[in-house]
C-alpha cells in the first residue's frame, strides 16, 4: 500500500525548496536557452534514477549509514558546488572586463554533465530518498519504492520546469547582457553559500 494522499504533497514541498539542481536548471535556461536547460534536467534524473534505485535495491540505508562514505560524498559536493560557483563568479566578471557577450550556446554535454555530478554528488539527495520513499509505503517492497521514486520523478519535472521558464523569462531576447551576467555572479554567490552550508551541516 501506497500513501498518495500524504506522499505527492511532501514531494511537491521538497521539490519547490530551491537548491543547487533547480538553481542550475534557471541559469542554464537564462544563459543558454530552454533547450539546454531541459537537457540539463535529464542529467538531474539520471542521477535520481541512480540514488532511487540504490535505495530501492536496500543498499540507500546502508549507504547512509555509513559516516565514512558520507564523509566523502559531502566533501566531493563541496568542493563540486565551489568550483562551479567561482567560475560561475569568475566568467561573469571576465566577460564584463572584455566588454563580452556571454555566450549564446554551450556544448549540452558539459550541460549534461554538470547537472548529473550536482545531482550525484549531494549527500543530501541520497538522503531524502533514503527517508522519505519509505515513509509513505506499507511493505518497504523494491517495486513500491520504485513506484514512490517515479512519482516523485514527475513531479520533480513539473517544479523543474517552472524554475526553468523563470530563466527563460530573465533570458529572453532584449535582456541586457549584463543582466545574464548578474544572473551568473548571483547564482555564483548561492552555490558558494550552498558549499558553505553542506561544509557546515554537521548531520553528515
């Protein structure tokens, strides 16, 4: 037996919490357009099928209870949302000094690839699929886990591609450049502060 009833709003609440991979998926959208913004998402769901099928296989709990494995995933997301947020920071301010147009294109695969090592690398991801899928179901059974963590999927595609039309309405054409440029040093700064907070969260 499934919980829908209390499932899809808890879902729903935790996908609408702005974080790291909803942030990614607004600044692709504005910098680089819808496209890649949604090629970006897949390579978010790639990473939740992965976490979601860990935890439906059983092997979600025993990771999450191992403080050594979490130990190096919170420092691997760390040092992953640092980087990602200096040069976010650091192509912005690049591009103002050269008088630049930021780039109206990007390889999707580099799109791709960065949503999925957020995604991946977020011991937190981990985490909530660890404690909350099992929550709303009876059995605990690989396949109702399996169920809950598809819906969550479809649900987190909605959220995900509300976050990206805000980008698209900040990128639209006629939108100054320099406002794609305060787009980057702003979404730069957040996953500086997002590093900091997962550096500082002593339940990992």
């Amino acid at each position: 037996m499934i919980d829908w009833a209390g499932f899809v709003p808890a879902a729903i609440v935790v996908s609408l919490i702005p974080g790291a991979n909803q942030l990614l998926g607004l600044r692709n959208a504005a910098r680089y357009g819808v496209g890649h913004a949604m090629a970006g998402i897949s390579g978010r769901f790639a990473a939740f099928v992965v976490l979601i099928a860990l935890v439906a296989a059983g092997l979600g709990t025993l990771l999450a209870a191992s403080a050594e494995l979490l130990t190096i995933l919170k420092w691997v997301g760390v040092a992953y949302l640092l980087w990602l947020g200096l040069s976010s920071i650091l192509r912005a301010r690049r591009e103002m000094s050269q008088a630049q147009e930021p780039p109206k294109s990007k390889n999707l695969r580099a799109v791709v690839v960065n949503e999925f090592a957020v995604a991946i690398s977020n011991p937190k991801a981990l985490l909530l699929f660890a404690a909350l899928l099992p929550q709303f179901t009876t059995t605990g059974s690989p396949a109702a886990l399996a169920e809950l963590g598809s819906a969550y999927l479809g649900v987190e595609l909605v959220v995900g591609l509300a976050y990206v039309l805000v980008g698209r309405a900040i990128g639209v054409a006629g939108v100054k450049a320099r406002t794609q440029r305060k787009v980057d040093v702003g979404s730069g700064i957040c996953f500086v502060i997002l590093a900091g907070v997962l550096a500082l969260d002593s339940s990992l």
